[in-house]
C-alpha cells in the first residue's frame, strides 16, 4: 500500500472526530454500528476444521489394521531371518478385487485397498482383507516362489487365528465399477478356464503366461470363436 493511501487511512478516523456543533456530535455517536456476529468473527479469525469423513476414519481403520497384522507376523518373519517390511498402504484399488500386494523391485511392497468396496461393507473388509494382504506380503518376503495361496499361505492366516482362509472374497463391488468383460477359453490339461479380456490382451500380446492352480500347466487358448463369451 502507498504512503498515500496510508496517510488517507491514518488520518480519515481524525477529521470524523472534529464536529463543529453538539448537536452533530449527538447524531454521530447515535449512529448504530454493525457487529460482526460471534460466529462470522471466529470464522474469520480460525478457520473452521474440516470434521474427519466417513473415508478418511475407513482409511484409518484399514491402515490401523495392517500395522496390527505387520506386528503379529513379525515373529514368523524373524524365524526366516527377515524383518517386517515398510510396507506402503493405498486406496485406489478398483473393480471386483478388494485388495493387492504390489512389488518392485528395491521397493518396500505395496498393499493396494478397494475402498469403494470397503465402504460398503466396512466392518467384514476389514476384519478379512488385511490379514489377506499382509499374509502375501509375509509369504512374498519368506517363501518368493509359493504359491499365492498355498500352504505358506495358509500357514500365515492361521498364525493371525483364521483357521478357514478363502483365498477369494464374497464382498459386493460398488457398483460404478462393474464392468462386464468379455470372457476367453483357455484350456489346460484338467478343465477349460475363462480369461477376462485384461488376461487375454497380456497373454497374447505381453507374454505373460497363466497356469493352473491345480495341474500347473501353463493355459492355450482355445481359437474357436464359438468358445468365446460375448
């Protein structure tokens, strides 16, 4: 601000105290002022705090979770000479899955939550999707080369007191994130299989391989346009 507008500011409450009559002292002190009201001069002064929402205190719960189930697996990783991982916890998972171990490479591992699905049924998610996850993430860390959801795996769930573990989940999807694929056979050498198109496009054109969880043969896709789901 200048020194004009200053000196303006400065001066304006003086010449407003220089009255020449009484009578208009009178009519200037009877004057009625506004007040600013109790409430618009805290809003002012100390911005209102936003009240924690229904996701943020899900988010919460969801990450007071997994630190619990880090610190129960920490004596099965100390048996395998290993110690329990920074693991990072996100929220952007979308789709039918509730939750995802992701990893890379001279990272810490990645838990990936559906919090869409969360919301829906939160207090199931969260007694189940946690130690899911954190049991990928102790298997990952101890036994790289087991299957995701074999006895390593089975083993870890019943360290946290889950005795009949489902590697899949019975959670309802939201329903802005359903989307209906279009379904591929694949057959191995014990039963046809039926790839999403997401699996399909990456086994044939990013050379990724499904096999069997049972007889362990890598998946062939079955040409036949009459095979096919639309």
């Amino acid at each position: 601000m200048s020194r004009w507008c200053s000196n303006q500011l400065s001066y304006a409450p003086e010449e407003r105290r220089i009255i020449p009559t009484p009578d208009a002292l009178c009519k200037t002190l009877a004057r009625p002022q506004r007040k600013l009201p109790d409430c618009e001069i805290r809003l002012a002064r100390y911005p209102a705090a936003m009240p924690d929402s229904a996701e943020t205190t899900l988010k919460n719960r969801l990450l007071a979770a997994t630190r619990d189930y880090l610190s129960l697996a920490a004596p099965l990783l100390r048996q395998h000479g290993r110690t329990t991982p920074a693991v990072r916890v996100r929220y952007d998972l979308k789709g039918r899955s509730a939750g995802q171990v992701r990893w890379r490479a001279g990272e810490p591992p990645w838990i990936r939550y559906n919090l869409a699905m969360a919301s829906l049924q939160p207090e199931a998610f969260i007694n189940e999707t946690p130690p899911h996850e954190v049991a990928h993430v102790v298997v990952g860390c101890c036994f790289p080369s087991a299957r995701p959801h074999g006895p390593e795996w089975q083993s870890v769930m019943a360290h946290f007191g889950i005795e009949d573990a489902s590697r899949c989940h019975v959670f309802m999807p939201a329903a802005d994130q359903l989307s209906r694929q279009r379904r591929w056979l694949y057959r191995c050498s014990c039963s046809d299989h039926r790839l999403s198109s997401t699996r399909h496009n990456r086994a044939q054109h990013a050379g990724i391989e499904y096999r069997c969880r049972d007889c362990g043969d890598i998946l062939t896709w079955c040409r036949s346009p009459s095979a096919q789901d639309d």
